[in-house]
C-alpha cells in the first residue's frame, strides 16, 4: 500500500498517443513543457518538437526496470514520464506508481489502444477479453488465449511484434476457430494508422507493423469441444495416463477447494494436472504448484496447462515432503498422491496459510488409513462418493460403479 508522502508531487505520468503534442490535453501539455528531465520511448520521443531550453529528454533504457532507478534518483527535479494510451492500463504507470508515495506523483492518461480498438469495431469495452502477450515468452502468452476461446466470444490482443498476429492465426486454426474473424490495428490513432482485416483460416501473414493489436470475434468449428470455466472438465480433455481426477470427483473436490482470484493451490502428487489446471480456469489470478515425481507426468502437465490456457503453472520434480520445502506458502492445498509418505500431509497443513482449505483424496485402504489419522490430528470433515455410470450388461444396461473415494476438507484456523 502507498503511504502518504512527504515531498510534494515532482513526477507527472503523462499518457501519449500516436498522434503525440496533437493528442495531448492543456494539463499534459504543461506537464511536459515545465518538466525538467522527459523520460519517453524513442517512438514517442520521435513524435514532439524540440525541447525547450531548460529541459533534458532520456530515451528509456534497457532492460526497461532500468528506468525506475533512474526517475527515482531524480526525486526533487521536476519529472515528467511519457507512456503509451492510459499508463495504468498494461502500462509503465501502475510500475512507477508503486515504487512512489501517494502525493508524489500525478497520472494524465490518454485513450488506450483498446479503447480506441472497441470504438473502430463498435465493441462494448466491458464485453471484451484483453490480452498482452509478453515478447521473451510470446508462446506462452498465446496459449493463455485458450482460456478465453468460446463461441462468440471477443479478444483483443496487444500484440508483442509484428509476428504475433500470424501466430495467433495459426493457433485459432489448430484450435478449430479457423473461422474467427481478425483484426489488426497498426498505430492506431496517428496519421500511418492501419486496419488489415481477415480470417484465422485465411490469414496470409501480410506485412504488419511492430506496433500493432488484434481483435478477434471467436467463432468456434463444429467440432470444438464446449470447456467451461465453471464446470468440471470432460475427462477427455486431458492427456493423461490413468493417474486422473475424474470428473464427477473432480467437481466435488474443486467445490471444496473453493479457488478464489489471485490464491494459490499446492496440487500434491498432481498426476495429469487436471486439478490444478481446473483451479487456475476457475478464477482470474489463480496460481498453482503442481508438485509430481514422475516425469511422463509432469510432461502431461506442461501439455494440459497449456492446451486448456493455463501454461504458468509451475511443475516441480520430486515428492512429498522433500520437494515442498521453500515453496510460496499455499491459499489451499490438494494431496491426490502421497498421503502415506511420512510427514507429507504435516508439512502440507504446517505451509498452509491461515484460513486456507486442505483437501485430501483416498481411493486406497492404505491412504484411507492415512487419511482417518489425518483427521484424528487436525480435524475436518469426511465425505465418500461414488459414482456409477449407465454401461452395456448383454442387451440392456446397467449401473458400473467406480471405485469410492473419499474425502477429507478441512479448513485451518484464522488465528
């Protein structure tokens, strides 16, 4: 939290677009002419008349965080930031602004490129997914896109580069939303601003500035599977070996789990993922450790996470209680594997953080055992579930139950 500051405000985040000075409100504009010192990207740079006599203009260097160390060295000066659209908005802004106090600084935002994108497309703002992949691991930023893919739905993606649109086209294709309609916008809101318009299916990877963004209206082929955010996944879903939650377990269990945005979950002996991958669906932040010994398992998980959007999972070698040491502490915690191995569920419960969920699943006689002597030491509550599907018996059908599973939840005390 940003604490009251004793010295009065000396830097101004100035918001820019493409159109530059043009584009820029009388405050922002007097901001930047009394400022002292102009930190700005050499593009924006670019974009205004020479400085006056009193003042000094900085390309931001690299690597980029480079920059905060430099402004705030400069605490006293008069100092004023350019950044791209809305600078609390995917921008430089929200970075300075928590390394200040409150009353140092003053922000002046202009029209985001997101916004000026929904407005070129009719789009209402509030209905759109947006994106930002990352350049140093575009690949993985693209595959968070998956978590957002249904029918209908639309994104805007602010793109790393100028290959950033083919390589989303070529995914929409693999995916089965070849069909959906993309957009790129080049510098949008200056004079060089273009608009390039296509299909995932059709996309010919034209020539595309650096600087751009895509919109895509999702139309999913009749073949794409439907996967909710809210439900239990269809088993189907996953690459696995038969170490698999199965569905019907799997959404009483994530009801216990009861993810939250931003919290995170130690999946213990985590198989295929499919408790951790639907833990970071869930809820908007959500975080997992998938702690697996097994290296064809931990393989399906980097696969799983990243074909269902979830790919910043972290996976960890090893086993409970060795492999938990020097983990984040955990918001909630699964144990599908491991409960007989000594002092992994103690160190579980002793990592948990306060007010946090422990969920525990036994198939076994063994771990059930465990799971009864867990219990007797920390409490919580039991429930057995079993379930039974419709299968062939000769000309009619009857019930096959599968194996019962138990269930321990049990939550650990605020204080």
């Amino acid at each position: 939290m940003n604490r009251q500051s004793p010295t009065p405000t000396w830097v101004t985040i100035v918001g820019i677009g493409e159109d530059g000075l043009a584009g820029l409100a009388e405050p922002a504009r007097r901001a930047l002419h009394e400022a002292t010192i102009v930190f700005a990207a050499e593009r924006h740079l670019a974009l205004l008349p020479g400085p006056p006599a009193h003042q000094r203009r900085e390309p931001w260097p690299r690597p980029f965080d480079a920059a905060f160390e430099r402004v705030l060295a400069l605490r006293g000066e008069r100092v004023c930031v350019l950044a791209s659209g809305d600078p609390m908005w995917f921008g430089a802004g929200n970075r300075l602004a928590e390394r200040l106090h409150v009353g140092e600084y003053s922000v002046l935002p202009a029209v985001s490129s997101v916004a000026l994108a929904a407005a070129r497309l009719g789009w209402a703002l509030q209905d759109v997914a947006v994106l930002r992949p990352v350049a140093p691991e575009r690949m993985l930023g693209l595959a968070r896109v998956r978590l957002h893919l249904a029918d209908g739905a639309r994104l805007i993606l602010l793109s790393a580069d100028r290959e950033t649109p083919a390589l989303l086209a070529a995914m929409l294709r693999g995916d089965g939303y070849g069909a959906s309609r993309m957009t790129v916008f080049e510098r949008l809101g200056g004079p060089a601003e273009r608009r390039i318009d296509g299909t995932a299916q059709a996309w010919s990877d034209p020539s595309v500035d650096q600087l751009n963004l895509v919109a895509v209206q999702c139309v999913a082929g009749p073949e794409v599977p439907r996967l909710s955010r809210r439900v239990a996944l269809p088993d189907d879903a996953f690459r696995h070996d038969g170490q698999l939650t199965k569905r019907d377990v799997r959404a009483v269990t994530l009801s216990r789990l009861a993810p939250l945005p931003g919290e995170l979950l130690w999946d213990v002996g985590a198989g295929c993922g499919s408790i951790c991958i639907e833990w970071c669906r869930a809820a908007d932040g959500c975080r997992a450790i998938a702690v697996e010994p097994n290296a064809h398992r931990r393989g399906l998980i980097a696969h799983n996470a990243a074909a269902l959007g979830v790919p910043d999972i972290g996976v960890i070698d090893g086993a409970a209680p060795d492999a938990l040491e020097g983990l984040l502490a955990p918001d909630a915690i699964f144990i599908g594997g491991g409960l007989t191995a000594p002092g992994a569920a103690e160190r579980c419960w002793a990592a948990l953080r306060p007010g946090g969920r422990l969920v525990a699943n036994a198939v076994t006689l063994e771990t059930e055992q465990a799971l009864m002597a867990l219990r007797a030491r920390i409490g919580g509550d039991l429930t057995r579930l079993q379930v039974s599907d419709a299968a062939p018996l000769g000309r009619f059908e009857t019930w096959r139950p599968a194996l019962p599973v138990t269930i321990l939840t049990v939550a650990k005390p605020r204080t």
